[in-house]
C-alpha cells in the first residue's frame, strides 16, 4: 500500500508519512504536535486504524532515537506496562 500523504508543518523536525485517506482532525495535530519533538527518529508512520488517542494517536508508529515515551508504548492494543521482579534464574531451551 503506497502512502497516501506527507504531512510537515514549517516547526516539525520531521515528516509523518499516512497510509490512510480517513485522518480526523484531532488525530491530525495530535500527529503534527509529535514531529516537532527533536528525538523522533526518521518520520512518524499513520496506519489505516488511525484515530486520536490520549496520550499518543492510536495507529501511529512513533521511531525514537534516545528516548521512550511511555504514552505510545502499547496504546494500541489498550494495555499497560508493569514491571515485575521475578525467581527465574536459568532459561532453558525447550525444543519442540
């Protein structure tokens, strides 16, 4: 599927590349507002499912360089992260 748009405003760092012809306005900015970040590595990719989110615009594969944001890290899907201490102290190799 070609992308079907390229989105920059005279402030963004980067470009956000969109393979969709159905981007809602909120989502749009929501979007834009994230290229200007100076840690977006490359250009922001807009799927298809595309839709503003709280936190990070859900369809949006945001590449960062020396950084994370937690916000767009499993918006997608609705789940949380969470950080657990676990016993395991050996991996083992099943083979099947």
């Amino acid at each position: 599927m070609p992308v079907k748009n390229v989105l920059k405003t005279p402030t963004s760092k980067h470009v956000v590349k969109v393979w969709t012809d159905d981007l809602e306005n909120q989502a749009k900015q929501q979007l834009l507002n994230l290229s200007t970040l100076p840690f977006i590595h490359k250009h922001i990719a807009v799927m298809p499912d595309v839709h503003m989110g709280k936190g990070a615009t859900i369809g949006s594969v945001i590449p960062t360089k020396g950084a994370i944001i937690p916000a767009a890290v499993g918006v997608d899907i609705g789940c949380g992260m969470l950080a657990i201490v676990h016993t395991l102290k050996q991996v083992v190799n099943v083979k099947g």
